[in-house]
C-alpha cells in the first residue's frame, strides 16, 4: 500500500455520500499535489474487486465511487429533475434468488441506479 493510495483510500472512505475519480483525485492533490487520476483509477479498481468500494453510473455521465456500505443500497433516480431516492436493498434480494435458482447466476445487485421518472414528475400535466 503506498501512501497515495492510502490518501486515496482514506477519502473515499471517510467522504459523504458519493464521488467521481476526479473528486478523489482533488481532495488527494490538496495534500499530495502529484497524484496522477491514473493512480486514482487503478487504486479504485483494487478496492472494487475486493468488494470494499462500489461503483454506480448516477446518469450524470461519471461514474461515482462510494465506501461499500455494510448493507447494500440502491438509487431510485429521476430521469425528468434528477431527484435521488435512496432504495433499501429488500426490494431486490428476492430478484437475485430468484436469478440464482432459475438461472444458476449469482448477479451482483450490491449498488446500483435505477431510473425513470418521480411521483412529483409523473403528475406534471403533460406527462
């Protein structure tokens, strides 16, 4: 573990909510000035395959980094304003039962993003 992935892995795991590999890689630079993004990546690509940090396209075109949480966790988001709902994993585990027994696949459904359009914007006229 080298110290700038250790500044790496110490923002993200203290941020939060969510970040961009850019994001991390500001916060690092405000203390070690000569992280390269690259490092960033990889760095994140490590603690992603060793199931600590998770990955989610949020739809605002970068994908965000977050700390795996104990529990996972999923996002409901607005394809119309952009609201974020938090979605408790409760509602997808029997997806991914039922994935195993009919398919003989484990899916991974720790974090993910599921869009499409908010009580609020669905009752807009029009829509």
């Amino acid at each position: 573990m080298t110290p700038q992935r250790l500044m790496i892995v110490r923002v993200l795991r203290h941020a939060q909510g969510h970040l961009s590999a850019a994001q991390i890689a500001a916060q690092v630079r405000d203390v070690y000035p000569f992280v390269d993004v690259s490092t960033v990546y990889r760095t994140l690509d490590v603690l992603k395959r060793m199931k600590l940090a998770t990955a989610t396209d949020m739809g605002a075109g970068d994908v965000l980094f977050e700390w795996a949480p104990e529990e996972p966790h999923h996002h409901l988001i607005c394809s119309s304003c952009g609201e974020v709902q938090l979605l408790d994993h409760s509602y997808l585990a029997c997806l991914s039962s039922r994935i195993d027994t009919e398919f003989g696949f484990e899916p991974d459904l720790h974090h993910f993003a599921i869009f499409g359009l908010c009580r609020d914007c669905r009752a807009e006229p029009g829509e």
